[in-house]
C-alpha cells in the first residue's frame, strides 16, 4: 500500500511538472501574433458583449499609435477581452514580451470612453489561466455577480469561478476563484501621450462630443455607437443616467400641482437647475451643451406635446455639435398627471431643424391642437374612443393629436414618438399613412 501511494505521488508529482512546463512554454514560445488579430474573434469562454468590445477596439485603432504603443506598453490582445454590464466595462489583457505586462481597463461613461491601467496580480492571473491553458484539454464556466450591494454605489464587486474541467471524463481538474471590488477610478488614467506621442487627445477626430473637451487622462475618447443606437437603446439608455430619473421624478410630482418646470440635460445626464415656467409653459432658453430636456404638463393641460414644445426640439437639435452629424441626440420629455409620459427624437437632417417658426406661427398652431383636441374628446363625434372615463383624452387620442399637429408643422416624419409605461417601459409609436396607429415594444 505504502508502495502504491509512493508511486501515484511520484506520478502526480510528474503529470504536474509536466503540466506546468506545458504552460511555461506556451507562455514564453507562442508568438505575440497568435493572440492578435485583425478582426476581433472572441476566445472567451462565455458570452461577451461583442458589440462594445468592437467599438472600444475602434476608438483605440482611431486614437493610438499601434507601433508606439506597442514599444512603450505591448499590445492589446481585443480577442480576450471581459465584458461587465451593458456597454459599460471592459477588461484586456496588454501582452509584452510573450507576458500578460498589465490589464487594460475600458470604462464608459455616457458617450465617453476611459483607458486605464490596472497592474492587479489577480487579475493578471485571470488572464495567464484564460490565455495560456491548454484549450484542447480543459474547458471553463464563469459565474459573475455584479449585482452586490456595493453595484448601488461607486464600486462593484465581481466574483469569477472558473472550473476547468476533463472534457471527455467530465472530472473536475481545477476550481480558480477571483473575487475582486473595483471603484471608480480603477488604476490611473493612460494619458493620451501613451496612445500615440502625436496624439490629438479625442478631440481631433470625432469633435468634442460633450465630455469637457478633448480626450485622453480624465476627458476620455468620444463612444463611436452613440450616433448607431436604436430610439429604443437611446432612450433606455437616457433613463438609466444617474442625474435623469430623480429629476423625472421631481417633474411628475410637479405636474398635479400645478404650474409647469422645467430641467435640460447634457448628453451625459448631467441637468441644469429646475427651470420655473409659466401655467401651461416653459422656456428652455439657451440650449447649447445640452442633448434635450424634460418639462411637465399639468392636470389643466393637455397631456402631449404641444406646437412650442415640437418648437424647442428644433433648438435643441440646432444645438448638437454639427461636426459629427449628431442632431439625432435631441430629444424632449413630457411628463403628466395619470402616468401620461412620452419622450419625442429628433429624426430628421440638420436642415430640417431649421424650421422658422414665428410667434403667429406657433400661435395659429397651438390653435389648431386645441380646436383637433376638442373634436377628439367630443363624445358626440368619436364616442368614447379618445377619452378616458372621466371624458378626460387618452393614449391613443393624445397620440393622433401629436402626429396630426407634425403634419400642420410640416414636420411629418423627422420626429419619433415614445410612450413611457409606469415601468418604465418603452413603447415606439407611429402612424400609417392611412391615419393609424402603430405601438412597438421596445424588448
């Protein structure tokens, strides 16, 4: 027996230095090349968001200098790249000299992006486990837990269990576990100089796209996708910003009283001061450096946007820095007693935000959306198709009214309806051009 348990140590000993060796020499003979592809393949061994590891690779290849980069730092190897969230985090591995040199973190915040490095010893490990173990052999899981209680706040904390496994026997073989809490900042900023010693710090290509100016160190590089979302992804996006909600919140509350106010907000979520408006108005005033703006109707009012509410879009949209094409960000919020809540987007070119409209204008209009709101609610005419019941107007007839006030406006078609439901989800809505309606979920 004595004899057995030598023999299977000395054998364990064996299979494990052989082991080893293995990944020693896969780790300082592989070529750098194998790791780095033109195209983005995922080697993951889960489910990344592929859509923000793509467009992060694009803001780098836009920005860094890959031969600097690669003397100074090594290089980025995008096909092992760990997502966390939606779009918003980004862990990959900078390989120099056939090693992991540090982690590259890619942290988004609103339609900016930030590099920084992190020399954590875990998460190097992480990396040397995922990169430099033999495929062919051991397969892995990931289980992650990013909704602690510490996700409410600036950090997170991400639990990774890897179990490696035999993939023909199905024994396990090996249980890695990284447990690790990130705070924002995580490590220190790449400054722009260590993307590319020429380096016009985001703000040569791209424009500034509302993040304080150029990018590099704390200013980041302009997000690609924010012009290529969805109205659906827009707006889901738009409602999750920390500086949205409560002021929604405060407009709603707002809207039994009384009175209208009003909030603008740049495209990070950052509002201005509440603005105080008249009984069934608000003025925005000064739009520039602002994405849009929410404002509140009242019980007394009509629960939809009105001609001067269309009016203010366009100067929002006016406002977006015209460099990048980017008047697609302006939109509009209306929030009103009984849930009514509809956000409108700008949909149109440049151009068609250009519309002057005169006072007499917006007044023959605002007359016109009174007079089509009267014949909707007027039970003699319409029945109770349009009306709640209390003979108030619903969904569906506040919906007509607005489109039919964009083809008074000559607007028809450059501007997207949603309705908001209580939970907030989103529903696109548009007409047909025989007059009906049509209501999308946004999944």
């Amino acid at each position: 027996m004595m004899k057995k348990t030598t023999m299977w140590q000395l054998l364990l000993i064996f299979i494990m230095f052989s082991f080893s060796s293995c990944i020693h020499d896969e780790t300082t003979s592989a070529s750098e090349t194998s790791f780095l592809t033109k195209e983005y393949t995922s080697k993951s061994l889960w489910k990344e968001d592929e859509k923000y590891i793509k467009n992060v690779k694009k803001v780098f290849e836009t920005y860094a200098d890959p031969v600097y980069f690669k003397n100074k730092h090594g290089e980025v190897a995008w096909n092992y790249a760990l997502t966390t969230g939606e779009e918003s985090f980004l862990e990959v591995p900078v390989i120099k000299n056939g090693k992991i040199h540090f982690t590259l973190v890619v942290k988004r915040e609103g339609d900016r992006i930030y590099f920084k490095t992190d020399p954590n010893e875990k998460s190097k490990s992480f990396f040397e486990i995922l990169m430099f173990k033999n495929r062919k052999e051991l397969s892995g899981t990931l289980k992650e837990n990013p909704k602690d209680a510490q996700a409410k706040s600036a950090c997170i904390t991400i639990t990774k269990t890897v179990t490696w496994t035999d993939t023909i026997t199905g024994e396990v073989l090996q249980i890695d576990h990284f447990t690790e809490t990130r705070c924002s900042p995580v490590g220190p900023y790449l400054d722009c100089t260590d993307l590319s010693v020429n380096s016009s710090c985001g703000s040569g290509n791209g424009g500034d796209s509302g993040g304080g100016g150029g990018g590099g160190s704390g200013n980041g590089y302009p997000y690609p996708d924010t012009q290529d979302q969805t109205p659906c992804e827009k707006t889901k996006n738009r409602l999750l910003l920390p500086g949205v909600q409560p002021k929604i919140d405060e407009l709603k509350a707002q809207s039994v009283l009384g009175g209208e106010k009003g909030v603008k907000f740049k495209l990070d979520g950052t509002p201005s001061p509440t603005i105080t408006g008249k009984a069934h108005s608000v003025n925005f005033g000064n739009t520039t450096g602002y994405a849009g703006g929410y404002h509140n109707h009242t019980p007394a009012g009509i629960p939809m946007f009105s001609p001067g509410d269309i009016n203010q879009l366009l100067s929002f949209a006016r406002a977006q820095p015209t460099s990048s094409n980017n008047t697609g960000n302006a939109y509009l919020g209306m929030v009103a007693p009984n849930g009514m809540h509809y956000v409108m987007n700008f949909n149109g070119a440049y151009e068609d935000a250009l519309k002057d409209f005169s006072q007499e204008n917006i007044d023959n209009f605002t007359k016109l959306y009174r007079d089509t709101e009267r014949e909707l609610t007027d039970f003699e005419i319409n029945g109770n198709t349009y009306i709640n019941p209390d003979g108030k107007i619903n969904n569906l007839g506040v919906e007509i009214l607005f489109f039919q006030t964009l083809k008074n406006m000559g607007l028809n078609g450059k501007i997207i309806l949603q309705r908001i439901d209580v939970n907030n989800t989103i529903q696109n809505i548009e007409v047909t051009t025989n007059n009906q309606l049509v209501t999308t979920s946004c999944s």
